[in-house]
C-alpha cells in the first residue's frame, strides 16, 4: 500500500527539503511537545522534491542529532518511496525527561512551527517531568521564622470545618504532612501561604480608574495568599455597587454589579497560577463598566483559550502546592472546574461573558458591567433597584431638612464631588429627597428634605 502523506504541517509534522541545524531543533521541539515526524525531501507546501542519500547519509543525520541535543534526541528512520523519489521520515516521541535542548536552546512546537522557550518555561518543563513545581521546592531565602504559625493555626481551622475527621496535629506537623517543610527548611508555597510579615513576592497592585489614566484610588497587597484573597476582594466591593431591590415580598435583596462569588473565583485562580517568579506584579483595575484582572505567567503549555472556554483541558496548576492547599481549605472545589462556573455565573447573572487573553507574559480576565434599567414606579409588582449610597442616605436622613454639609458630616464623608455625584444626585434624581428652594438649586439657603416617596421606601428598607 502507497505511504499517504499528510496534508499539511502542523503540531506533529513538519517538511524540509533538505537536513540541516533546523532540522534538528524541530525534532528537538516534537521531543519537547507531542513527538512528530519529519519528512525529508518534501517542500513546505507539500510537493514532494525527494533527497539523495548514499549508504551514510541517514546514520550521519542521526549521529548529529545526537551529538548536538541533550538530552540526546535519537530519531527513528525510514526511507520510502514517494512519486518515484526518495523521502526519509525522521521520527521522535514525546521525550520522558524534559526539556530537550539544541545546542543549549529550548524548542516546544506549536501547531505548524517551533518556538524557543523562555527561562519560566524551560523551568516549568523541568519541574512538571518530576511531578513537581516550583512552589514545592525548599526556601533557600526565608526561614521558618518568617512565618506566622498562628495563620498555620487558622488554616487547620479551616479544613477541620470542611473534613469529617479534624486535624489533631500542631501546626508544625502540618506544615511537614503538607511538605510545606521538609528538613527543617520551609518551601516557597509555605512563606507564600504564611509569611509572618509582608514580601514584594506576592504583590498586588489594586486601582480604582475613571478612565484609563486618572487613578481616584488605590493600594498595595503584599501579604500571605489568604490574606490577599480577602484583599482584592474588599478593594473591589468598596468600588462597585450594591444595589437594594425593593419587590412586594416582606424582605428587600441585595445585587452587586458583578457575581461576586464568581469574581473570587477569578481572583483565587489568578492567585493559585500565577508566576511568583515573575517580576511583574500583579494588577486589579476597576473601571466604572469593567474590571481588568492581570497576573504574570501564561497559559500552560498545550492550553489555549479556546480550550479554556471549552473545558477541554486537564487542569495544571503552576503551583501545585498552593492549589493542594487551596483546596483543603475548601477555597477551590475541583481543579479545572472553574472556568465554567464563572461562565455560568455571568450567563445567570445576566451580564456578558468574560474575556480570556495572553499578554505582555501574563493573563488577563476582563468582566463587564451591564446597568440595568430602574424603573420609577414602585408597586406591589414592580421591582425597584437603588444603590447602596442611596439606601445608606435615605436611612440616616434627619427628620428636619439639612444642608449638604449636614449630611456629608452624617455620612462621615469629606469629598464633596463624590458626595454629590454618588449620594446626593441620584437621591434627587430617583425622587427620594426633594429641596427646599427648588426654583435656586445654587441657593446659599438651600436644604434638603425625604419626599413622602422617600418616606415609603425608608419603611421598606428597614422590613
């Protein structure tokens, strides 16, 4: 039976016309990837051009494959007939020990064409081939007591609430069950999951953005991975909003602008994989329709967003043993389950999906704001939405009308602007507070006062 060809080049095929240095870092990169097949004598559009080969011709080729590769990359060949011309197939499988190397330089295939390897990546390589990461691996720059073996305390606690039979032992013995220890010395997971103090290590940087160069808030995280956690995701329930819906039913509900349990399902991830080696930061940017989540290090290999939005992947976690206690905490339910409940979460929620993009070295998630519409009638059937400043300003209005500096000293707040525009301006809008000398809006004199529709709703906030 004719040997059939394959179409095209792709992740696991690759033509050339002739044997040379390139040659070699292909299959150096097949090794690296999925393994392949190298057809000698073939164009790169197909065509088949054939090769002249002598009786040594095919044992030279592999004795340089050898010689220049480490670990040595030794390929299989077979020479075939094709159209009446020679072709020689060079073939590798996937190597067992990674990274294979050309020459001292790191290749990996993806679809039809090699890429060389950063340093994280070659790295990343390495570590997975012996199951391992880079977070299990011994401190070598922080001791034992850089941590705080009361937050060691607190993460038993936390298991214990998620485990039939309860952690008995000391928070030392823990550490060493976990392997955050191991001969005395702590790992990187462990100073990352409970330094005792703060570390540039595990920074992130957290904005508040009117637009995409005017900051009107901001702060630092630099602390252990737990604390971060509640960190980003205090900053970001201080800047978006919560609104009060009033139905006919006995107790008003709460909606945030976003899913938050789907948000700190994107923020635990980003934290989990993110490349603490890396010396980019971490950054949060809330936006007034969006926020922007960034974290150092890509994709796994062989992972696309495609894939991702899929579920067609098997979960790899850059650093497997933050994940491990992540998931004892019972912060993660299932590695690689939560790309999809975030999707769902935004679909139930009523609000776009969110993006999934490769940049600058790291990843980042965008999810969006979608305001929905307020309606001015307030029945036994109709839904009402306010935010949580107007709810906060309808329920501490004095019974005698105020000036606005009355209410800012009320409200404990000192920035007229965002007093105005967040408090003030929709109350008087939604028709919750009236003022007293309507027809002067600037008026020295003026005050402000409920509206009997504002009365009505202080009674069905309080229910």
């Amino acid at each position: 039976m004719p040997y059939k060809l394959p179409s095209a080049e792709s992740e696991t095929v690759e033509f050339k016309n002739g044997f040379d240095r390139e040659t070699i870092e292909t299959l150096v990169a097949f090794a690296n990837t999925k393994g392949g097949k190298v057809f000698i004598g073939i164009s790169d559009n197909g065509k088949v051009a054939g090769i002249q080969l002598n009786k040594e011709t095919i044992q030279t080729w592999i004795n340089q494959a050898k010689q220049l590769t480490s670990h040595a990359v030794i390929p299989d060949a077979e020479a075939i007939s094709l159209k009446g011309k020679q072709v020689v197939i060079l073939s590798v499988p996937e190597s067992p020990i990674k990274p294979v190397a050309c020459k001292g330089r790191y290749y990996k295939r993806i679809k039809n064409a090699n890429h060389q390897l950063s340093v994280s990546e070659v790295v990343n390589m390495h570590l997975r081939t012996f199951n391992s990461s880079w977070d299990f691996h011994i401190d070598e720059y922080h001791t034992e007591k850089e941590i705080s073996l009361d937050k060691v305390q607190n993460f038993i606690e936390r298991v214990n609430l998620n485990k039939e039979m309860s952690i008995m032992d000391d928070p030392l013995t823990v550490l060493q069950k976990f392997e955050l220890m191991r001969e005395g010395k702590i790992t990187y997971a462990c100073f990352l999951l409970f330094m005792s103090g703060q570390s540039g290590i595990s920074t992130i940087e957290l904005g508040r953005f009117q637009t995409d160069i005017i900051i009107k808030d901001g702060a630092t995280l630099k602390a252990d991975l737990f604390s971060e956690v509640d960190g980003v995701m205090n900053f970001i329930k201080k800047h978006i909003n919560k609104a009060y819906i009033i139905t006919g039913r006995p107790q008003r509900e709460e909606r945030w602008d976003y899913p938050l349990d789907a948000i700190r399902e994107i923020v635990i991830n980003a934290i989990i994989h993110r490349d603490y080696r890396s010396t980019q930061d971490s950054v949060v940017k809330v936006f007034d329709d969006k926020i922007e989540i960034f974290n150092p290090g890509g994709l796994p290999s062989g992972i696309t967003i495609e894939k991702l939005l899929k579920g067609k992947y098997i979960s790899d976690a850059r650093n497997k043993k933050v994940a491990e206690v992540f998931k004892a905490a019972g912060l993660i339910e299932k590695y690689g389950s939560g790309i999809k409940r975030i999707l769902n979460a935004f679909k139930e929620y009523g609000l776009p999906p969110p993006d999934f993009e490769e940049m600058s070295g790291g990843f980042m998630v965008t999810v969006y704001k979608k305001t929905p519409p307020v309606t001015e009638q307030v029945t036994e059937q109709v839904t009402e939405q306010v935010t949580e400043q107007v709810a906060r300003l309808v329920a501490l209005f004095p019974e005698t009308a105020s000036s606005t500096g009355e209410l800012m000293n009320l409200l404990a707040l000192m920035h007229r602007p965002s007093f105005l525009y967040t408090y003030l301006q929709p109350a008087l809008d939604s028709g919750y507070i009236e003022r007293t000398i309507p027809d002067k809006p600037q008026s020295r004199l003026q005050r402000y006062r409920l509206t009997q529709k504002g009365k009505e709703f202080l009674v069905r906030l309080k229910k």
